[in-house]
C-alpha cells in the first residue's frame, strides 16, 4: 500500500489538497465538518507528517504572510504592574530567547485588562495568526477560566490554573526544600522549621509541606519542628513561633518572612539563619535555592512551540508536567559552621 500523501487524502475526501492542508492545521477557515472529515481520512490512512517538512512549511507560510515573525502569545493573568517581579522577568526573558532563536516572537498580553474577556482575547489571537499561548504564573490559586483553546498550543507555568487542564512548567519546590535540607546539614545545623504565608502552599500542592515532613523523619524527634503557616504572619506570631521551638535555621518561599524577622530585631544569622526558598538576587546577601525561572521560560516556549510543528492544540488529554530543578546559592544568611570550625581550629 503506498504511503499515504495529502492528495490521496485530498481524493478521498473530494476536497483540494490546500484544503486537505488546512483542514490538518485546523485553519479558521476551514469549516468543522471538513476538517472533522479530513482528519477522520487521515487516521484511518495512518498519515503522519514529517516533522521537519512540517516546520519547514509553517515557517514559509508566515514569511508569506506576514511582514513580522509568527507569535508566540505571553499571556498574563494579573493586573499589569509598573515591574513584574524578577522571576516573571526571567521567566519572559526565557521565554524570548528560546522563541527568538527559532524563528519566533513573544508578545505579551493582559486577560485583565478592562473590557477583556476570554472570548475577546480568542479573537484577538485568531485575527493575529497567534497559535501558541503560555499562561503565566499568578498569586492567585485555583484559577477556573472558560476559555476555547482548541485551535491553539498552550502550556500553563506553574499551578496557579486548575481549569483547563494544561501541560505546565513548574519549579520543583519539593526539591528545592531537600536541596536547602542536605545543605544545611553539611554547614552543621541541626534543626530548621518552615515558614509559608497565604495560598503560597496551595499553589504548589503543598510540595513544600510535604518535602518537610518527609525531610524531618531524618532529624531526631526532638528537633522536628512544626510548620509554621498563616494567611497573615505578624511579628508576635512569628516571635512566639520561635521562642517555642528554637529553630536555627528558617526556611520560607515569601521574602516578607525575612524582614519581619529584621523588623522584629533579630540579628541574621547570629540570632537565627535564613534560607530563602525563591531567591532572585544573587548579590551573596543572602543563601537559598535559585528556582531558575529563566529556564521555565525557555523551555515553555520550546514545549509550545514544538507542539505547534506537531499540528497538536487544544486540551490534552493527559497533560504533562515538566519539574525544572533549582540551584543552591550560597549567601551570608547561612554561613557555613563546618568550615569556620575548621578555620579557627586552624
């Protein structure tokens, strides 16, 4: 049997092979039953594109087409600030690079912008030539939003959306906690707590929480240390916490955690040591994980952009999670006891 070509599939459905092309693209124009039928004849023939033919020709189109490079859609689920914070900026900077390099553009846009709804930004999307979205991260948990994304590739960053369902990029908080776990250890502390404001361990399913627990079945009983969660921490609460359970080192995802802690006079780390969960400045002031958001970027547009040279949109129906794994970055909050043992022994 010869293999399956798009005029065979053309012939058979008693269509042009343009068509045939569009309707396999799920093109605008093409309408529901044609491309319903079409795709029906292609998988009974077992027709499978070539990848890099196929990448080839979306590339041509859009130099046909168009004077500007295809786009790749940023799209935002919180109000617009006057700075994004550094994470979201590495994460867009990721992003732009990745996309840039493969013949792509990255434009951001707003769902809260007045006036916006979803079926307005779909439309904004469709009368663009905009294929490919990336849902960003936002504080808000449980994010429902009704949304038609069957003509698009997308992939969501992080938690923060629970309907649709969505490939997503997410820092491996989990990891990030045992990291900060096996370091301090080898700089000689012998307990820690964990300290988590607001829906922070919502969003990511309580990975955190749970890479404690697990964590603390390796520390004597006597030095495990209750967690330490609130909508809203003040000082007394934070004071009592400590006062009670005398932990050396503190461990947090919110960096409001460190300075309430200045705030309420403690000396870092004379008084108490510090790891910050999400750092994003990497003066040496202070020690913690590097969740590398750059990284998320980069490789949520390639995972769009990839989907878009496999014709695969809509909701999938198993989606995938791909964990990117942070680093530890020394800093003066945690210093190393081990090695200043050594030193004055020396």
């Amino acid at each position: 049997m010869p293999r399956p070509t798009l005029q065979i599939i053309a012939d058979r459905a008693g269509v042009s092979k343009m068509t045939v092309s569009r309707a396999l693209r799920n093109h605008p124009n093409c309408g529901k039953e044609t491309i319903a039928r079409v795709n029906a004849i292609a998988k009974e023939l077992n027709y499978k594109k070539h990848p890099l033919v196929s990448a080839l020709m979306t590339d041509l189109r859009y130099k046909k087409n168009y004077e500007f490079k295809p786009i790749v859609a940023l799209l935002h689920l919180d109000q617009r600030k006057k700075q994004l914070h550094p994470n979201l900026k590495r994460m867009r900077s990721g992003a732009k690079e990745s996309a840039n390099q493969q013949g792509y553009d990255v434009v951001e846009f707003y769902l809260t912008d007045e006036g916006m709804t979803t079926n307005r930004m779909v439309q904004i999307f469709n009368a663009r030539g905009i294929h490919g979205i990336i849902f960003v991260h936002s504080a808000r948990p449980n994010i429902e939003l009704e949304i038609d994304l069957s003509k698009f590739a997308c992939v969501a960053t992080k938690y923060c959306i629970t309907k649709p369902a969505l490939n997503r990029i997410e820092t491996s908080q989990f990891q990030s906690v045992l990291l900060s776990i096996e370091k301090l250890k080898d700089y000689g502390y012998k307990s820690f707590g964990l300290v988590t404001l607001g829906d922070s361990e919502s969003i990511s399913q309580y990975r955190r929480t749970g890479a404690t627990l697990h964590a603390q079945r390796s520390f004597p009983e006597e030095d495990r240390i209750p967690i330490l969660n609130k909508e809203k921490l003040d000082g007394k609460t934070l004071t009592r916490w400590i006062d009670r359970n005398k932990p050396e080192v503190i461990l947090s995802q919110n960096h409001d955690v460190y300075e309430l802690l200045i705030d309420q006079g403690y000396k870092i780390p004379e008084d108490v040591a510090y790891i910050y969960l999400g750092l994003y400045e990497f003066d040496g002031c202070i020690a913690g994980i590097n969740p590398n958001w750059n990284e998320m970027g980069r490789i949520a547009a390639n995972q769009v952009i990839d989907q878009l040279n496999r014709n695969e949109v809509g909701v999938p129906e198993h989606p995938i999670v791909t964990p990117v794994q942070g680093d530890w970055v020394d800093g003066a909050t945690l210093p190393n006891r081990v090695l200043e043992a050594v030193s004055n022994e020396a």
